[in-house]
C-alpha cells in the first residue's frame, strides 16, 4: 500500500517558470490538502479539497491553482514561479473529516 | 480566520528531562491532533483529542485537551534521543472542516 505519493522529491525553478507538483493517494480518501513548511511558521494549509471536482482556499493559496478530477490525485501548480514560494510542500489526505491526515513523503522547491 | 498558536518554537533539553508544548486556537476547536516529524521527514499522525478536558497516554507522551476546547498540550516525561523532532498540533475547524496547524515545537535532546 502507496498511502500518499509525491513528485518530485527535489525541484530547482528560475523566477516565472511554471510547474504541476503531482500527489497522489490509493486509500480512497475524500479530502486532500495542500501545505508549504518554512521555518518558524509550521504548516500552512494551501489548498483544500472535500471531494472530486470541489477545492477551495486555505490560508496562502495565492499563486498556486489547484483541482481534482479524480479522488486519488489533486496536482499543484505553480503558475509563474517566485522566490517566496522556496519551500517544502507536503500534500496530505483523510479518509473523512476528523480523522488522522496521512501525509506524503514531501517536496523541496526552490526558485533561483 | 482560525489560528492555532504554539509555544514554545524550540526546546533544547537533557536527556531524561521533561518537555512540554502548548497549543492556543482563537477559536473553539472540534477537536484537536498531535503529529511528529523526524528531521528530513513527513508528519506523522500521534494522537487524536475530542472530548472536553480530555487526558490521553501513549507510555512518556501525555496529551491534554482545555476545558473550553481552545487550548491543549502534550508533555514528555524523561525524554529520550528518539524523541527528537517537531511536534505539530493541529485543529479541525468545526465550521470548515480544515485543518489548520500550529508553528510546532522542536525538540532537541542533548544524550
């Protein structure tokens, strides 16, 4: 059993390049969520889905779309890349609401 | 919109010493989850809390949840090496069903 899959594990991007971080989940889970790790500000929630073909905002979701045509994968992308979003992104998935988050491997992105 | 705070952001201790973090939301929480990460890696779930003032044990670990479901904490007794890592508290938002974590703590262990 995969649980939650991530790629790329490492990413370098030049300023306004654009780029889709996959993630992909085999539990059947409905929610997913996105988040960036930087130091000193913990996780912060990116981009959420509820459900295939429902996402909605977090707390930073400027610069970054995302969407959900099947369960099992919901991709970010990174529109024009920017130095601010140099950072560690983990995608995360529940099987229903208020139950434990299992969390991908991670991706470490950094824009130059 | 709801924030989760979390203090301290760094613990150094001995090994054998107790640790404690504390985590504060701004707003009433449906309930509130534990995770640790280990350098290099991903969160991993440790522990769920939804009942009002409630007290769960893992062996050293001991996870508290306020009164009011607005605050909670989780305490090490006698650390050990292993315990090294970034303890994360997260809080489900009873109106949104997000979950919005705190800052999270780093422990670090001198053996």
């Amino acid at each position: 059993n995969a649980g939650v899959t991530q790629t790329p594990k490492f990413q370098v991007l030049k300023t306004g390049q654009s780029m889709t971080l996959q993630c992909a989940q085999d539990m059947n889970h409905e929610y997913m969520s996105w988040y960036r790790q930087d130091p000193g500000m913990g996780l912060r929630l990116i981009h959420y889905s509820v459900g295939a073909g429902i996402t909605d905002q977090g707390e930073v979701p400027n610069g970054y779309n995302v969407s959900r045509s099947t369960t099992e994968d919901f991709p970010l992308r990174l529109l024009s890349a920017a130095p601010s979003q140099t950072s560690v992104y983990f995608c995360a998935s529940l099987g229903r609401l208020n139950t434990e988050a299992f969390f991908g491997q991670g991706t470490r992105l950094t824009v130059v | 919109g709801q924030q989760v705070m979390q203090i301290p952001q760094y613990q150094h201790v001995q090994e054998g010493e107790d640790f404690t973090t504390y985590c504060n939301s701004s707003t009433t929480l449906s309930n509130i989850q534990w995770y640790k990460q280990r350098p290099g890696g991903h969160p991993v779930f440790l522990i769920q809390l939804v009942k009002s003032g409630e007290v769960k044990k893992q062996k050293r670990l001991t996870f508290q949840f306020g009164e009011a479901k607005k605050n909670s904490s989780l305490h090490i007794t006698a650390t050990q090496t292993t315990d090294v890592g970034t303890y994360f508290c997260a809080g489900v938002s009873s109106n949104t069903g997000k979950l919005i974590f705190g800052q999270g703590t780093t422990l670090q262990v001198k053996p």
